[in-house]
C-alpha cells in the first residue's frame, strides 16, 4: 500500500514508495558517464526523476510500465518537482494494490451501465436491438466496457472513462435526434454507444493506460468496425444498408484523416455523431484541465498546449 500519491510530494520530501516506471531513457552527462531520466506514475500523476548513479546497470533491470519501490529524495528544479532516485527495488505482487496507480471514474459504473440500458432498450428498429443486445449480454464485453479508459491521455485517460464517455455521447445523441428533421434516431443511439468499443482492445490497463500491440498497429476505430461486423454476422439478414451507414459512423466519427478517421461524415448522422464526440472529449479534457490548476489565485490556467490557449477559472 502507497503511503503518498505523487500530488502530494513537496521538495525536501524523503521517499520510499511504489511508484510505476511510466517512461526510461538513457541520456549521458558532461563527463561521459550514463544517467536515468524516468517518469514515475501513479492514479495521481507523474513527475520527472533522475537517477545519477548506476544507470546502466539500472536501466537492464528496470521493465517501464512496472511499479518499482522507489527510494530517493524530491527536489525542485527549473520551477518543477523532480525526484532524485538513489535506489529501485522489485516489489512483491502481492505487496501492490494496483488502484494505487491507476485513475477512476468519480461516477457509479453501475450507475452508469443502467442508465446506458434505459437509453439502450429505447432503440426500436429490430436489427439495431439485436445488435445492441449482443454487445450488452455479453459478460466479458459488459465487463471490459465498464473498465476501460477512454483515452490515454485528454480526457476520460480513467478506469471507467469509456462507459463515462458513452454514456454521456448516447444521452447527447438522443436530445439532438429529437431537434433536428431527419435525423435516424435509433441508427444515432446505436452509433454512439458503439463508436469507441474498439478502445476496450485498444488500450492496456493494469498497472498504467497505454496502447496494446493491436491499439498500435490498428487502432480502435478498424478494431471497433471488426466487433461490429463479428456480432453482425450472427444475426440473420441484417439490411445491407444499415450495416454501412452505422460503419461509416464509427468509421467516420473522428471527423477527418488527420485524426484518424478513413473518411469524412458523410451522413447526417455521422456528422452529429463527430461533432457529439468532439464536444464531450473537449468539454471533459478542458474542465480536467481547470479542476488540476486551481492552486494558485489567478483567474487563468496555464497555456494549454493542445488546445492552444489559457482558459479562464473565474474569479
């Protein structure tokens, strides 16, 4: 069990702890001699760390993504925390308790998967049920679905994020479907319940929230279509037409190819499902983004560089 979380490390503070190796690299100083640059991690952070002494011999034991005993002492350089690591040890796995490292939803996941139901078994058009009811039968879908994050990094990087995020998108979904002419509204539910379900194969998620080899090499929006298609095939005549336009969705949701998306919305269903997705996304990452910078008085953040801007706190 940790006995302090990384937002609470202050300078001077003389540690002991277990934290995970989130990034390693080997750099050399002045002299020639080797030295660690690490990130160490835990559900409330990171900080940058240094190891001076022993880094090569360190650095062939040391596994990233793996949570060490760290010993060192933290001091403050260039304005920031950095940790001075004197020494890692292997831990014992049955010494951990992995929710020391990793982030969680501060909502209900039941709360939330039951809500997800009601806006679910709303969905009238026969195939769309039947495949909604095939993902939402499934036990070690339901399971894996209520844990996985929803990103690594800018919003929703949590346990519990994706179920947050597509709740949120579906209840979006169902009051938009309502206020425009035209708009499919079971083919905008079903889609924005679906549309990240590849991220559940996407991402790692035990000791820390990274990219898996198949996140990697087809990220979650082909392994998200590959689900779909795997339930579709299992239900008998299932309209050609409707499989491709809930595809193009989830195909499509990223809004264009420099982020990831093999194509642009092409429908109108497609285009809500963009702009839903891109609002939930930015609204949660901005308002993580204020709620992690409230320590000093100012009414500003500090510059947010995705976004490219300050955002204001209020007063």
């Amino acid at each position: 069990m940790k006995k302090k979380m990384i937002t609470d490390l202050k300078s001077g503070d003389i540690v002991n702890d277990n934290f995970i190796i989130a990034e390693k690299s080997i750099s050399k100083k002045k002299d020639g001699n080797s030295f660690l640059n690490i990130t160490l991690s835990d559900k409330t952070g990171t900080i940058k760390a240094v190891m001076w002494d022993n880094a090569d011999e360190t650095n062939l034991k040391i596994q990233k993504g793996t949570p060490y005993k760290v010993s060192g002492n933290v001091s403050e350089y260039r304005n920031s925390l950095q940790f001075i690591i004197k020494k890692i040890e292997e831990i014992n796995p049955q010494d951990l308790d992995y929710s020391d490292f990793l982030p969680s939803t501060q909502h209900n996941t039941d709360d939330m998967f039951d809500r997800l139901l009601i806006i679910l078994q709303s969905v009238n058009e026969p195939n769309l049920k039947l495949l909604l009811n095939s993902f939402f039968t499934d036990e070690i879908f339901i399971k894996n679905f209520k844990l996985a994050p929803a990103a690594k990094h800018m919003h929703h990087a949590y346990l519990g994020g994706l179920l947050e995020h597509s709740l949120s998108t579906a209840i979006l979904a169902d009051k938009i479907s309502g206020h425009y002419k035209g708009i499919n509204r079971d083919l905008m539910i079903t889609g924005a319940i679906l549309h990240d379900i590849g991220k559940i194969t996407e991402f790692e998620y035990t000791t820390h929230i990274d990219y898996s080899d198949k996140g990697r090499l087809f990220g979650h929006i082909v392994l998200g279509v590959e689900m779909i298609t795997d339930k579709i095939n299992n239900i008998k005549s299932f309209p050609n037409e409707l499989e491709m336009l809930l595809k193009h969705m989830i195909i499509s949701h990223h809004g264009v190819r420099e982020f990831g998306s093999p194509e642009t919305p092409k429908s109108l269903e497609a285009v809500l499902l963009n702009m839903i997705d891109d609002i939930d996304a930015k609204i949660t990452g901005i308002r993580q983004f204020i709620d992690n910078n409230t320590e000093d008085n100012s009414s500003w953040t500090p510059f947010n560089r995705p976004l490219e801007r300050f955002f204001y706190k209020g007063r």
